[in-house]
C-alpha cells in the first residue's frame, strides 16, 4: 500500500476513533435502554459535526503550515 494512502488510512481512523469515544461518553450517560433516546441521538448528531468540523479547521491550519515551511528558501 502506498505510503501515503496508509498514513491518510491512520489518520482516519484515529479521528473517527477520537469522535466515538468524545460523543459517546459526552452524550450516552445512561446504558438502561437498549436504544439511544431522542435526547441522546441529537447530541451526538452536534458532538459529531462540531468534531468533524473542529478536524478540519486542525488539519487546514496544519496543512497550510507543512505547505510554508516546505516552501521556505534558506
């Protein structure tokens, strides 16, 4: 596998892992029922986007920065 596609692949699923624990733990406080509740499925429909959109706001402000220090002339 390319290098590259291997690094984007970890990448990926770190984040995604990190969204799991964060909106479970902030959202689900209670496992008495078998289903999540309405309460329950709308906080983690905001938890999710707020991360997501939170990872990208990182990841453009990283990219940007790899971009300028490889651009850099000595």
């Amino acid at each position: 596998m390319n290098f590259q596609v291997k690094l984007e692949s970890l990448r990926i699923e770190a984040m995604m892992s990190g969204l799991r624990e964060e909106c479970f733990n902030s959202c689900c406080k209670s496992l008495s029922q078998n289903e999540l509740t309405t309460d329950e499925v709308n906080c983690i429909d905001r938890c999710s986007w707020r991360y997501l959109h939170t990872y990208k706001i990182v990841n453009d402000a990283l990219n940007r920065g790899m971009h300028n220090e490889k651009n850099k002339t000595f």
